[in-house]
C-alpha cells in the first residue's frame, strides 16, 4: 500500500461543515462569580435551548397525530357507532405500530444522540447551534 492509500484509510467518513465547540454551558457552571441559583438558570436555558432544536421534530409529529386521530374520531362519529369503533380501533393500533417503531428505533437514535454530545459534534445530529 502506498501511502496515499493509508491517509484514506485514517480519514473520517464524515465530514464536519462546521468545527465549533460551544464551552457556554461549561463556562457558566463553573463561574464562580455568579450566584448560584444564577449558574443553573443560565445553564437550564442552554440546555432547554439545545434539547428544544432536538426535540422540536418529534413534538411536531406527536401533536400532528394526535390531532389527525382526534378528527378522524369526530368525524366517524358523525357517520354512525360502528364506524366511530372501526375508526377508534384503527387509530389505537396504528398509534401502537409506530409507537413501537419509534422505540425499536430509539435505541440506535439514543447511542447516536448521546455519542454527538459527547463529542461536540451536533452538525452530525443537523443542529447549528
């Protein structure tokens, strides 16, 4: 192999479009100037900030599907009983087929989210922070 080859071979796969750190949640839990019920507001607001760009998809889709199964429902029961139940179940087994999917996913979703916090890298996550 020449050493062209090897280079490859050590380089990353992903590339990072954006190298920044963001220390802010460090730099205020460790100021000791500030009061202290002052460091763990200003560090929940950092924090809630990140949480929030990561869970705002997921919140979306949750009150999206909701309010579609809560239309569906009104609008079986204005059709008649047993449609309102055919419709009822049809919605809780759906409801249950992706809830299971989410968490079948959520475990890869998880080593991904926490192994990008970790190492500062959340351009992989897509959060520009």
């Amino acid at each position: 192999m020449n050493s062209e080859s090897l280079e490859n071979l050590h380089r990353s796969f992903i590339q990072s479009s954006k190298s920044f750190i963001d220390y802010r949640l460090e730099t205020v839990l460790t100021d000791r100037e500030l009061p202290y019920f002052r460091r763990i507001y200003l560090a929940l607001m950092i924090e809630m900030k990140f949480l929030f760009h990561l869970a705002a998809p997921a919140i979306f889709v949750y009150v999206i599907n909701n309010g579609m199964s809560i239309l569906t429902r009104i609008y079986a029961g204005h059709v008649g009983s047993s449609e309102l139940a055919a419709a009822s179940l049809g919605n809780s087994g759906f409801n249950m087929f992706t809830y299971g999917l989410l968490l079948g996913m959520g475990s890869a979703v998880e080593t991904l989210c926490g192994q990008a916090h970790g190492a500062h890298r959340y351009d992989i996550l897509g959060v520009y922070l």
